[in-house]
C-alpha cells in the first residue's frame, strides 16, 4: 500500500514538473531588456556587452528548462532579466561617464578666463 501511494505521489510530482508554465510577459521583458541594451550600444561596452551574452546564455538555458519542464526554468529566465537590465544600466553609466568627461575636456578648454577657445 506504501509503495503505491508513494508511486502515485510521485507521478503526480513528476506530471507538475512537466508542465512548467512561464506567462509570456516573463519571456518579452527578457526580449525588451536586451533590445533596449543592444539599442543604447551595449555592445560597444565590455562589461555590458558581457551581461548582455551570459542574459542570452540564460535565457537558453531557460528555454531548455521549460521545455523539458524543469522548474529551474523561471528562475533562470529571472536572471537572465536581471543581466540584461544590468547591461543597460551598464552602458547608461557609460554614456553618462563619456559625457561627463567631454564637459570635463570643455571646461579645461575654457581655461581660467571662463571662455571657451575650443569649437565643439
């Protein structure tokens, strides 16, 4: 009798895992982190361009999960939201950082009389 009840109980485990269902909003913020991330130049920044590749790894590796209906899945999709995020406010610094030192360069430029002798 236990060993039935243990069977049942197990194939029904085994049934609820198979069906591992991600709603598809979880799948397109992964899509739109990485569109937004490659759109503001992630690739042209290592560190973001690193968090961009291991998010697309992630991401696989997430639709392998639920294919084969391992719970794993949403967790794996989860980071892999959460590195594509990272590469775009990666590159934001970045773009913040390159803007912050050409107004560096221009106010070096103006020189101590305040005017500036270099045309942009």
């Amino acid at each position: 009798m236990r060993a039935t009840a243990f069977l049942a109980a197990f194939g029904m485990g085994a049934w609820a895992c198979a069906s591992v269902q991600i709603p598809a909003e979880r799948w397109t913020a992964y899509d739109e982190a990485a569109r937004v991330a490659r759109d503001l130049g992630a690739l042209d920044v290592p560190d973001a361009k690193r968090r961009l590749d291991l998010a697309a790894d992630e991401w696989d590796a997430a639709r392998r999960y639920a294919r084969a209906g391992d719970e794993r899945a949403a967790t794996m999709l989860a980071r892999a939201e959460a590195d594509a995020d990272l590469a775009v406010a990666l590159t934001r610094e970045a773009l913040a950082n390159q803007q912050a030192a050409v107004a560096a360069a221009r106010l070096r430029a103006a020189g101590p009389g305040g005017k500036e002798q270099v045309v942009p």
